[in-house]
C-alpha cells in the first residue's frame, strides 16, 4: 500500500520550494507595509486608516 502522492499536491510543493525566496520577501514587505501603514494613522490619527478592520481596536463596531 504504497500512496503517491495527488499530482496537484506535488505542483504546489514545488511551486512553493521554487519560489519559496520571492514568497518570503512579499510576505515580509506587505508586513512593513501594514506596520508602516498603521504607524502613520496612529501618529496623525487618519481616521480613515484607523477605521480599517485590521487596525479597529477590539470590542469597537
């Protein structure tokens, strides 16, 4: 009972191990992104950035 693995599966894995560098830069420059984007509603207080969900403080609707 030797499985091998589904062809889509083996793509991706390959997909990502190509690309793994790319991916790990994107990530990390959306997060600087974000960071820098929720520093600058915080200092100048924008309120349209600071009304994004992903900046809205909990329990605030």
């Amino acid at each position: 009972m030797n499985e091998t693995p589904a062809p889509a599966d083996s793509g991706l894995k390959s997909l990502a191990q190509k690309y793994k560098g790319q991916i790990g830069i994107g990530l990390l420059v959306l997060y600087v992104f974000l960071l820098g984007l929720g520093t600058i509603g915080e200092i100048w207080e924008v309120e349209w950035i600071l009304d994004l969900p992903l900046f809205r403080p909990p329990g605030k609707s």
